[in-house]
C-alpha cells in the first residue's frame, strides 16, 4: 500500500443524512463531516468549492452555517483556489477553527503553509480540520466547458451532475439525457500542473475520501490524524456518517492501489522526462514524500 | 567648564537615536541634542509616481510599530488630495483599527519603559522579565493586551503589522458580523486588564516622580523635580482619530508648519570629554571621539508656528482634556491614562459598525494635483501625511511623523535633568525613530546643501 499514504482506519461510508445524500457526488462525506463539525463546534467555517458565476464553475466560498455548506454539495471537475481564502477566513471573519476541503496538491499547500507561515501569519494554528478528495486530475474551466458542451454535446446550463467513474466522464442533464465519453478524450483538457503530482489520496489530510474502491452511493475514507480520527468517530457515534469495514468490499483498496499506482508512476515518468537534459529549462520536481 | 557626554545608540525604543549633551561639573545638561542616526528610508522619495493605492502600502512599510497609523494617514492624504468621501462604516472601522494600534503600542511601551522604574516603596527596579511577583502578571497583562490590541487589527485591517485592508475610498471589506463579535469580546476582555495596567503604571510613574535618587552606572543620581520640562506647545490635530484637509474644521494647519534643516537647530562639531564605562549597557563613547550632531541627525526640524512643539498623548490630553501635567513623569501618566478611552472607542465603534453596509465609495476621482494632508494621531502623536494626486499618480508625498516632531522638543526637555537620566525623558516620549528619517543633500565638501530639495 506505498502509495496510499500513512493511515489510522480505512471505511466504506456514506452520510446518515437523507439531504445530503440527495445531492452528493457519492457518499457526501465531506458535507456530513463539515456539517457535524460546524453543529459542534470542531470547526466554525469551512473553506469549500460554492457555485460561481458560471455552471460548475466553482469559487471558493467560506460556510459558517450548515445551510451555506449545503450550496456546495456535489463535485466540480474544475480549479477550486480555496487556500486563497484561508488568511482571509482568520481575519474579516473571525474564525479561530477551520475547516477546508481540497484536492492533494491543496492540501500539500495547506501543510506547507503550516510549516512555513509565509503571509500566513496566525493562520497555521486555526486549521482545525482539513479533509481531502482522492484526485487523479482537474481540468480548467475553459476544458471542462469544451468537453460538455463539445464533445458531450449538452448545454453546460442543463447538467445536473457530472461523474468520473468506470475509465469514463458522464454528463446527467435534467432531461435524463445522459452523455459519456471516455476518459482518454478527456486527457488534452487536463491541466499541465497535474501532471507532476505524486499523491492520489491526498496523505497529508486528517482525513480523505473519494469515490473509488466502494459501490456506487459510498465513499472511501482513509481516517489519517488523531484529529481526523476523533471528528470522524464523534461523526459515526452521532449518526451523521454511516461507516463499515472496507474487509470484502470490492472492488476495495486493491483498485485504489491501481489506481494511485498508475498516476503516481506515470507521473514520475514525465518527472524524469522533464528532468531529462533536452529539457534542462523544466526542473525536476523533488518527491516531497521521499 | 562644561563637558560633552555621547549616549549612542540610545536603547528601549524604536530605531537608531543619539543623545549629544552638554553637561556642567555637576553632570547637569545644559545643551541637550537628541537626533536621529536611523538610515533613511526613501518613502516619499519612491512615492512619486506610483498610483495613489502603491504609496499608502508603501508608507506603511516605514515602520512595524504604528504601520497603522501610517497606512491611514498615507491612505486620507490621498483621499483628501483627490477628494473621496468615504462611507460612514469604512470610517468606523479605521476607527476600530486605530484604536487596536493605540492599545498594542501603548502596553508595549509600558514594558519599554519599567526598567527604569522602581517597585513602589522599595529600591528595586523593575524588571519585567523576571518570573517573579509581582511583575510577572504584569508581564502578562501586556502580552495579553498587545495580544489583544494585534488580533482586532488582524480581523478588522486583514494583517495586525502593515493592514491590508484599509483603500482609497474606504476599505477592502466589511467584517462579518462573526468578525464583530471577536472584536466585542475581545475589547471587552481588555477593559479590566487596561484598567488594571494603567492603575499599576500610573502608581509607578507616580513614585518614580516622588523618589529623590535613581540609580545609574552605580551610584545614586538625584531626580529633579522638574525632570524633562519643556516651555514648548503642544499639537494635537484630535482626541481619538484625526482629521484631513476634507474637514470643516481641520485639526491641523498646513500654513503653520514650516520645517527646517537639522543644520540652524543642532550644536556644530564637538569633542567628547566626558565618558562613563558604567553606563549601561556598555558604557557611553569613548572620549576624544567626534560628535557633529548638525551633520548626523537625519531628520528635518518641523515647526508650528516657528517653534518645535511636542506631540502624543500629553499633546491630545493638553489640548483636547485640560490636562496640566509636564515632565516627563506627567507624558507617561497622560500616555497610560488613553489606555480606557481606546478600549471604549473601540466598542463603541464595533457597535455602530453595520457589517452589511458597503465600505468602499462608489466613486474615486482621480485627482488633479491638489495638496491634501491627513492628520492620524497615532500613538506617538500626530503623524500628518501630505500628498498631491494628479490623474492616478502621486506626483508629491510628505510624511510628517511624530517622532520628527518630538526630536527637538525633547531636545529642549533635557536641559537641567543629570546626563544619566536623560534617556528617561527620552522614553517617556515613546520615540519611534525610523519613520522620522528624511533625507538631506550634500556637496563635495559634506557640506549640507538642502533638505527641502528632496522631500
């Protein structure tokens, strides 16, 4: 499990919420957790991808209550740039406990803002709670725009949810008229940045969930910090999250493991094509796990 | 015959100052100079040019200390040169900000400033830093009110040292009624501790101004009465704020101020004659050292009405409070005595505030070079930016800060005080020097040129 990152407890789960559910990517852990956090009092915001000016195109958005977490529920394949609503969530808003959702390479810059507190001035000690999403790429608006509307041939407008799963991007419109493609049409649109990432579980999370390896309708939590764990056990306890044994769940941890597998070492391999002296001008990135 | 002592640097405050005194056989000053050695800064050399919302983040930048103080009054002087009207809210929030940095640089000083103070009714000096009672709680009231002082800046100004959150035109954002609340409670938390912290520092000042000897570089030295008086006049452009050309009633009157070279004000080249190795901390110069307090001081003179007066608190209390009070004793007690009123401004304004209300003006002109200065009370005293905005760009900026203005008040405050003791008038004056650095022009025989050439 090299690539999976150091973990505590490994869960299929889905939200104990009926709302939620109704609207969630797939288990809605992230809106249940934020959700129970912000009842008690673990966090009293949290940094999460709203809706934006454009059809799922997100923007950061700062949630205080449950029913403004609410207005984020649901993936957005596209660039979310909530660390840059962290210093801010310290100051006109007066949070001392933070909750903040994000892809790998996010939370990596939340971890590193705590080591290195550079324009982050009291910012690092009000990070209460950070909660990744498995990521294996995102695409930037103007991509994501394209393959709906282009190669999806739907009205961005009219989707109701979009969905990465199965080696295909599925496009839902309210009509019930679905579209899919297959992923390998999706890899132009990719943003180049993802490219060097080496982390498809988000490991430095307290906690990280995403849809592979459960059934359709649950989520995969790694439980990773004694933060994580305490919040995410409280969450069970109170009947906000639904949470069993990964032990014979298929397709389970082994498809996780292909799957931060194959984009890790892909990934690696464009590492050392860029490292490799034709192009001298690319620097190669270091492992930060190494 | 009377000699020359050289106490440089000077410690305990903010930047690089020297005192050159004069003293009698008696070690009386008779001559004080008190100058700055801070290297210059530039500020209002770099302003000129940049665009009207550059040069307030940049003026600011001249300081960590009152940086506040400095971003408002850079940031009012544009205002008040192109003529923008902010909405009420954003004014109350600088009012919040204001106040935050008041409370911060006031509990600061208080620990600047004890160690040369006794405990009350014994010969020990305090020393904050010892873990013992009962100065240690002490200790951590003014940690726990800096605290407190820096984090409303950090909510309300977005950063707690250089803010940024105050524009031209008002503010960035408003706070989010969450925001207000952190403010409230905070503030109220700091009403008994600033109650407390000025009862106990008034009680100290209070004995210091009552014992007949300090002492210094081992032996007793006797306090004067009259330690640090001046016959100077006091400038306050307000109580709490400040106040710009924009004003009914400005505050402040720029055809009164007149600013001159360090050159007509300081003693000319002298020899020191006078050394004390037990001077703390490392002894004074060495004698047959070279003083030119004329040529080294790098700040101008300014004058109100022809002469230097003194600014910061007792200046506001004078002017604003009849208080009576002189010496340096009397500046100290004045300072400790606008811990409550910043504490109660504070609330007040957190309450008045409506964090739904926009804070910044629909408009902004973008000037036509008219002159338009700001007054911002800081802490210190009163820190008046000038500007002239032309079409987005600043084309003229001035910073008048209060230590600028202190320097040769203070300097005349020495006089008749023991050399020992000057640096407690000093301090009593809460000297923040490196803003207070202009810049003057020489010729190839380091003659002084000009200085109002390059403002």
């Amino acid at each position: 499990m090299e690539y999976l990152g150091q973990y505590k407890a490994v869960y299929k789960a889905k939200s104990g919420c009926e709302d939620i559910l109704a609207k969630a990517q797939d288990g809605g852990i992230v809106t249940s957790m934020f959700a129970y956090a912000l009842e008690t009092g673990i966090i009293d915001g949290a940094i999460v991808a709203g809706p934006g000016s454009e059809p799922y195109k997100p923007e950061p958005m700062i949630a205080t209550t449950v029913e403004e977490l609410f207005a984020s529920r649901g993936t957005k394949y596209s660039i979310s740039p909530n660390i840059s609503l962290i210093k801010e969530a310290t100051r006109s808003y007066g949070l001392d406990k933070i909750g903040i959702v994000g892809t790998p390479c996010q939370i990596q810059a939340v971890r590193k803002g705590q080591l290195y507190p550079i324009g982050l001035r009291d910012v690092p000690d009000k990070i209460a709670l950070a909660l990744g999403i498995f990521c294996m790429e995102n695409f930037p608006y103007q991509g994501l725009f394209q393959m709906v509307e282009d190669h999806c041939a739907t009205k961005i407008d009219n989707v109701t949810k979009m969905d990465i799963g199965k080696g295909k991007f599925s496009v839902y419109t309210e009509r019930g008229v679905n579209s899919q493609i297959p992923l390998k049409v999706t890899h132009k649109y990719e943003q180049p940045g993802c490219h060097v990432c080496l982390d498809y579980v988000a490991n430095m999370a307290d906690i990280s969930t995403g849809s592979v390896g459960t059934p359709d309708g649950w989520s995969t939590v790694f439980v990773r910090s004694a933060a994580g764990e305490a919040a995410f056990n409280k969450a069970v306890e109170a009947g906000w999250i639904v949470a069993e044994s990964m032990d014979g769940v298929k397709p389970g941890l082994e498809l996780v493991e292909k799957l931060a597998t194959e984009k890790i070492t892909k990934n690696q391999k464009y590492l050392e094509h860029r490292a490799h002296k034709e192009h001298a001008a690319l620097k190669p990135l270091r492992n930060p796990y190494i | 015959m009377s000699k020359v002592v050289e106490i440089s640097p000077t410690t305990r405050h903010e930047g690089h100052s020297k005192l050159v005194l004069k003293v009698n056989d008696e070690g009386i000053i008779e001559r004080g100079d008190w100058l700055s050695i801070t290297p210059v800064r530039g500020v209002e050399k770099l302003a000129i040019g940049k665009t009207y919302e550059q040069v307030p983040k940049i003026a600011s930048r001249v300081c960590g200390i009152c940086p506040i103080a400095h971003t408002l009054a850079a940031t009012e002087a544009m205002e008040a040169s192109m003529g923008v009207e902010i909405p009420d809210d954003a004014y109350l929030l600088r009012v919040i900000l204001q106040c935050a940095n008041r409370l911060h640089s006031h509990a600061l000083h208080d620990i600047l400033a004890l160690p040369d103070m006794y405990i009350p009714g014994t010969d020990t000096k305090i020393n904050p830093f010892t873990p013992e009672e009962p100065v240690r709680s002490v200790a951590k009231r003014i940690q726990t009110l800096r605290m407190i002082g820096q984090t409303i800046g950090e909510i309300v100004g977005g950063e707690a040292v250089h803010p940024s959150n105050p524009r031209v035109g008002g503010m960035y954002k408003n706070i989010t009624p969450r925001a207000r609340a952190k403010v409230y409670d905070l503030a109220k938390q700091a009403i008994p501790l600033a109650r407390e912290q000025m009862e106990f520092m008034i009680a100290v000042f209070e004995n210091y101004g009552k014992r007949d000897w300090a002492e210094m570089c081992g032996r007793e030295v006797a306090i004067p009465k009259d330690l640090g008086y001046h016959q100077q006049g006091y400038m306050a452009a307000d109580p709490l704020y400040g106040s710009t050309s924009l004003d009914a009633n400005p505050g402040w009157d720029p055809a009164r101020w007149l600013e001159v070279r360090p050159w007509d004000w300081y003693m000319g080249e002298e020899e020191i004659t006078l050394e004390d190795p037990a001077y703390p901390v490392g002894g004074t110069t060495k004698a047959g050292t070279k003083a030119w307090p004329q040529m080294q001081a790098c700040t101008g003179v300014p004058l109100y009405d022809g002469q230097p007066v003194e600014v910061g608190p007792r200046a506001r209390m004078s002017i604003f409070k009849n208080y009576d009070r002189k010496g340096a004793i009397g500046l100290n007690i004045a300072r400790e005595m606008e811990y409550m009123d910043s504490v109660y401004k504070m609330i007040e304004a957190a309450d008045a505030v409506n964090t739904s209300a926009p804070v910044c003006a629909d408009v902004i002109p973008q000037g036509d070079g008219e002159i338009g200065w700001a007054a911002n009370e800081a802490p210190r005293g009163c820190d008046v930016h000038l500007a002239k905005v032309r079409n987005g760009k600043v084309e003229w900026f001035s910073m008048l800060v209060p230590t600028t203005w202190n320097f040769p008040t203070c300097s005349r405050a020495l006089t008749g005080a023991p050399w020992e003791l000057a640096e407690v008038i000093v301090r009593a004056y809460d000297p923040c020097v490196s803003c207070a650095t202009h810049m003057i022009v020489l010729d190839e025989n380091n003659k002084l040129v000009a200085q109002k050439l390059l403002e």
